[in-house]
C-alpha cells in the first residue's frame, strides 16, 4: 500500500521542483530588467536635480555677493565723479547708511584713508525678526525693520601721538553727538587684510574679495568674515583711500537658508566652503546654521570651521570625495562629474558642487548633498511596488506548490527533530507519524522505542558520560585515565536501625526524599552522581566534564544539601517519622577514571587511593562526633572560602602516612558569626595542644565544651590533654592519632 503514495510523493515532488524553477526564472529575469530601467532613470533624474538645485542656489548667492560688489563700485564711481570738486561725504555716507537700512545683509561699510589712516565705519544693530528678502537682494524692501537709528557710526581719527580716537554715533547724530568717546580705543584699519588687499589693486582694476577671517569683535565674541575691498584713486591715480564692505559667515549662512527654502526639496542641505592656498578647505556658510555649527565655551556659535569640526559628518565625508579640481577654475567640472557618491554611517548620499564667482578669488565651492533614500523616495516607492506584486505572485505560486510537497515532509522533520533532540539526551520532544507513507509511520514507532529504551538507561549512567560517548561518535570501552577530581560520599547514620522500624514502601519513600535532596545540589553545582550504595550516595566533581573549582564546588554542595534536608527533618518531625542524619566526608585527588568492568557489562566510575580515602573520611565522622570531614587537599583548594576547625593528623586504615583533616562548618560570608569565632578559639586551643602546652590547651577546650556541651571534638581533646598532662607522650610524638578501623 505504501508504494503508491511513495509515487505520488516523487511525482508531485518534481513537478514542484520545475514550477518552482520556472517561476523564479521568471521573474528574476522582470526583476533584472526593473532594476536596470530604475538604474538608468535613477542616473537621468540625479542629474536633472543636481542641475536644477545647484543652478538655483548658486544664481541666489552670486546675486548677494554681486550686489555687495555693485553697493562698492557705486561709491567709487560717486567719489570719481566728484574728485576734482570738493567731496560731500556726508551725502555719500547718507547713500551707504540708506544701502544698509534697505538690505542689512550687505554687511558693514568701511571706509579709511591711506595717508593718515581716517575711518568710517557703518554697521547695523543686529536685530531679532529679521529675513532677508532672497527673491531680489537688490530691490527696496519698504517693509524693512530698520531704520537710520539703527545704523552704528565708529570713526576712528589719528592722533598726534600715533594713537587713535574711537567715537561712536547713532547716525543721525553723526558727526556731532557721538555716544561714546575713547582716545585710544580706535586701531589703524590699514593693517587689516582687507585693506591690505584694497591697496594692492591697481586704481583702474575691479575690487576683490579677502578670504574669511575675523574681522571684528562685538558681545558676541569674535566674528568671521570677508571684505570686498577696492582702492579709490585721486586725479593723479594716486591711492588715498579704501573702500570696502564686510561680510560677516553669520549672514551668510543665514542667506544660504532663505535661498534653500524656496528650493522645497525634503532633506537636501547646502554649504558653501573655501579653499584656502594650502588646500585646505573651511565650511563658512551652512543652510542649518547653528545646528551644523558647533558652539565655544561661551556659548557663541563659530562659523568658520574644518569640516571635521562641524556636528553633521556628512560634510566631512563629501568634502574627502571631491576630485582634487581647483574651484576658481570658469567651468569646475562637467554636468556628469559635478554629481558624485559618498556614504556616511553605512548610508549612501548624493553630492552636489558647483563654483561660486568663476574666475575669481576666494575659492569657494557650493555643495548640496542629500540621502540618497529621500532624494529617490518617490522612485523607490514605486520600483518597491513593482517588485511587491511579483513577490506576492511568486509567492502565492510557490505556496500553493510548497503545501502539497509540506504535507508529505512534515513527518520527516518531526522525525528529524526527534533523533537531535535524543543526540542531545533531550527526550521531551514526542514522535507523531500521521503520514500515509507506512515506512515513516514505521520508523517513527522504532524512534519512540528507542527515546524510551535511552530515556531509562540515563538513570543509570551519568548524562555526560552518554554525552561525551555520542560526541565523540564511537562505543564505549574498557579503560582509564588519570584525573584529579573531588570525591564525596554519604551515609545516613543507624540506617540499620531504621530499615528495621519502617515498612519496605516506607522505607523507599523517605530514602528517596533523603536522596533527592543532594542529588539536585549535586547536579546544580556540575557534579555527577556516581551511584546510590542503598542509604549511601558517593558523587565526584570535574570527571567527566571539566569542572572549575571543584573542590569548593563539592563542599558547596554539601552545605546546600543539609540545608535542604533540615526542611525535610523538620517536615518528617512534624508527621512523627524517623529523622535521618548524615555523616559525609570530602577528598580530593587523582583517580582512576573511566569504564570498568567487563566487555558484557561496563561502569563508568572512579577508583583509586584517593576514593578510599575519601570512604574513611565519611565514617570517621562517628569516631569525632562531626558531620562533614574534609582532607587537608581538599581544604587547601578551597582557599580560605570555607569555614572550618582542624580534627587530627591522623593515619586511616590501610594507610601508613598521617593525613591532617578538618570539620566543615559552613561557606565564607555565608556563616554565623558564633560559629567563626568558635572556630578561630577552637584553632587556638588545637595549636597550643600541638605544642604540648597541656594545662594551656586544656583550659581552653573545658571552656570550649562548657559552651558546647554537646561537642564530642572539645571532650576528646579535654581527655587528651589531661592525659598526656600526666603521662606525656615521647619525643617522636607529632599530635597525631593512627585508626585501625574503617
């Protein structure tokens, strides 16, 4: 019966093998072709905007600086007009304090003669509310916020001395009522850059532009900027005076947003940088102003900064990508190389730059840049939606095919996940065969037998062992290694007695719960159980699995185990059951590790010396009075994170060489403090009978057991030191006892 449906398995198998095939095909092939027609209109769009956006801007910010070189060379042609009469200057610093009224964002006016260093200069009051008119820079603005007692006069006059006076005037009160006077407050503006550049025109040449440096302090601090200066000749073309406007990077930047706005394209920025000789390049003007700007120590915001400096590292990174082209060539590159890529962060973005003022200096560039994701959102969007509809037809086409193919491979995975999950000696996954193929509902019966059969030879052999056998992919042998481990082993105290009272059904039951509550602990703190010896549990630690600190990891575990069984004591006290104590001893050292036995029969355990001793340890309890007995090994690996008393140097059974053993009390930190300090009185008391100083020794301990009434250790001591008080051992005494029982 099985046959044909293992038909119709193969056949429905390939037919969705080659549906799949074509429809992918298909529509990888549509894919390829939309990609490639999104590529291409991508390219032809970036260049249309690029064109469109930085023609914009540019023809903006080449008005602004044009119209400031038209307010200059409007004053010149005025005083050459009026050379060879007297000059009104009062009329023509009537027509530049109209020019600053009508369009602050000229800047500041200077004026300042060359043969005695004479200057005006006019500035206007920084005003909050203020816009700029971008559309026209040159045209009247009748709705201006400025007016005459706005404009701040400085003139600054020679002095005899070499010094200069510094007056300052509301311009309606110039020259007459100034505000302030300071006799040497002024300073010679003739060596300042702009000057300097202004004197080195020739008379008959066009002004020029200072690059950007700080030309004046206010409140503010200093601020950056640059002048476009030009040298005024007499009728002998002889300089005597330099005319020039100052710009400042604030404005400038402040223009560049206006001029931005009207451009209304979401997430495109703009920044105008110059290069200086050296090539390097400063950011002057930025359409986000204070935002990209970065603030001083004062609070005041610097406008002119390495790209490095400024908050947005987009800047930085278009600026390291641009070719290396002088600006101030006529034409800075073709349409197509003036577009470029650069990625910040992981995310791509599109650069566009463009000279401002061929041909002439400073240098400066014009960038916008913009994230390639918003500057292409609309193009994406719809090449998304494209590319959306053929997944949803590929998908629907591929999920009605993958149905059939799931329907007859479910089974399998389940059977799959069955056989790693046992790998793994992990046996809650259960096997569900509900295919109509009769092998695999077979092989699904045969893996449940086998989860069961695995599942009840673990309670008998440790999990690691089974673990490191399928790991390492081969059976297990006869054979062993050395390994120092850490032995424990227990033994409930007169379990004869108690075998006796208690039913068989009894009996199991409360020795189960007894052995519960170590084997959590022991499992909890990586020990494996080696095996239950009827009331005894005898458990090792660092065997098979590497194990870190695990001496102190075994006397954890019996720590936590008595805790745990002091509820159980209580709780059998309590329904007037028998109460169980515990004797345990702790040793550690090298072993013999691995399969013991027979090739018919195989235990995985430890043996040797050492496990022996860990054995003597246990029942020595009984001879002391103690609970817990540790060796002196044990207790040196612990490092002092235990809390103890010393019991004796003494030789067990079948063992020549004395061994110095100690009684666990309990953890570091984790211990009463009655207990530390009967510790350390009882070390004292031990060390002064170590030193044959009887009557010392036995003081202590007589009042170490009138404390403890009930400690056996304080009375042997006691015993003992009365003893040799009057009997004293001989010269090859070394304080220690030899047992010649188990």
């Amino acid at each position: 019966m099985s046959l044909p449906f293992l038909n119709i398995f193969r056949l429905r198998t390939a037919l969705l093998v080659c549906f799949i095939g074509l429809t992918m095909f298909s529509g990888l092939t549509i894919t390829f072709l939309t990609l490639r027609l999104s590529y291409t209109a991508r390219i032809n769009y970036t260049h249309e905007v690029g064109h469109l956006l930085t023609h914009s801007v540019t023809v903006k910010v080449d008005n602004f600086l044009q119209n400031v070189e038209d307010n200059v060379e409007f004053a010149e042609r005025f005083l050459f007009k009026m050379k060879n009469e007297k000059v009104d200057y009062h009329l023509l610093f009537d027509d530049l304090a109209h020019s600053l009224i009508v369009n602050p964002n000229l800047g500041t006016f200077y004026y300042t003669e060359e043969k005695t260093g004479y200057t005006v200069k006019f500035a206007v009051r920084e005003k909050p509310g203020f816009k700029f008119d971008s559309r026209d820079p040159t045209r009247l603005n009748q709705v201006s916020l400025y007016t005459e007692n706005d404009i701040v006069v400085e003139e600054t006059i020679p002095n005899p001395s070499g010094t200069f006076t510094l007056k300052t005037y509301s311009y309606p009160d110039f020259p007459n009522k100034p505000l302030s006077i300071d006799e040497n407050g002024g300073h010679d503006q003739r060596q300042r850059p702009w000057y300097i550049l202004g004197k080195s025109i020739p008379i008959i040449e066009k002004g020029r532009w200072t690059n950007c440096y700080s030309f004046s302090k206010n409140t503010k601090g200093f601020r950056t900027g640059l002048v476009y200066a030009t040298g005024l000749g007499d009728e002998k073309e002889n300089l005597f005076a330099v005319l020039g406007i100052g710009v400042g990077t604030e404005w400038i930047s402040d223009y560049l947003f206006e001029a931005m706005q009207e451009i209304h394209k979401r997430g495109v920025n703009s920044f105008i940088f110059e290069k200086l000789p050296d090539n390097t390049k400063m950011v002057l003007a930025h359409s986000l102003k204070e935002d990209v700007f970065p603030k001083d120590q004062e609070g005041n915001t610097n406008y002119y900064l390495l790209p490095k400096e400024m908050k947005d590292p987009a800047i930085e990174k278009m600026l390291l990508s641009l070719p290396e082209i002088p600006l101030n060539q006529s034409r800075l590159m073709s349409d197509f190389e003036n577009i470029f890529y650069f990625d910040v962060n992981g995310s791509d973005h599109i650069g566009i730059i463009k000279t401002i003022l061929p041909g002439t200096s400073p240098d400066w560039g014009l960038c916008l840049y913009v994230p390639e994701k918003v500057l292409f959102r609309n193009a994406y969007l719809h090449l998304y939606m494209a590319f959306s509809i053929l997944v949803v037809v590929m998908i629907i086409s591929i999920f009605l095919s993958f149905a059939l193919a799931r329907t007859a491979s479910k089974p399998i995975e389940g059977l799959v996940l069955l056989a790693q999950k046992i790998g793994r000696l992990d046996f809650t996954h259960k096997a569900k065969a509900d295919s109509k193929i009769i092998e695999i509902k077979d092989l699904a019966h045969s893996m449940s037998l086998m989860q069961i059969g695995l599942q009840a030879f673990t309670q008998y052999l440790p999990k690691e062992v089974l673990k490191s056998l399928f790991d390492a992919g081969i059976g297990a042998s006869l054979g062993g290694k050395e390994k120092n481990v850490s032995i424990m082993f227990t033994d409930v105290v007169d379990f004869t007695r108690f075998s006796e009272i208690l039913s068989p059904d009894d009996l199991v039951l409360q020795l189960n719960e007894y052995l519960g509550c170590f084997a959590s602990v022991i499992i909890k703190n990586e020990g494996t159980v080696d095996k239950y010896i009827g009331d005894a549990i005898m458990a090792y630690w660092n065997a098979p699995r590497d194990c870190d600190d695990y001496a102190f990891k075994a006397c954890k575990t019996v720590i936590q185990g008595l805790h745990n069984l002091s509820f159980l004591q209580k709780e059998w006290g309590r329904l007037h059951k028998p109460i169980f104590k515990v004797r345990i001893g702790i040793n550690t050292g090298n072993v013999v590790l691995g399969n013991i036995g027979t090739k018919e029969h195989l235990s995985y355990t430890v043996m040797g010396d050492n496990v022996n001793l860990a054995s003597r340890l246990e029942g020595l309890n009984k001879v002391y009075g103690t609970t817990i007995m540790i060796s002196d090994v044990t207790l040196q690996a612990c490092g002092g994170r235990v809390v103890t008393r010393p019991i004796d140097l003494v030789g067990v059974k079948g063992k020549d060489k004395k061994i110095m053993i100690h009684e666990l009390l309990g953890l570091g930190g984790e211990t009463s403090e009655s207990i530390v300090r009967f510790c350390e009185e009882f070390k004292i008391a031990y060390e002064a009978y170590v030193k044959k100083e009887w009557p010392i020794a036995l003081s202590l301990f007589l009042k170490l057991t009138s404390e403890n009434p009930g400690d056996k250790l304080c009375q042997i001591y006691a015993d003992r030191c009365r003893d040799y008080h009057q009997n004293p051992p001989d010269d090859s005494w070394d304080g220690g006892q030899q047992m010649f029982q188990k």
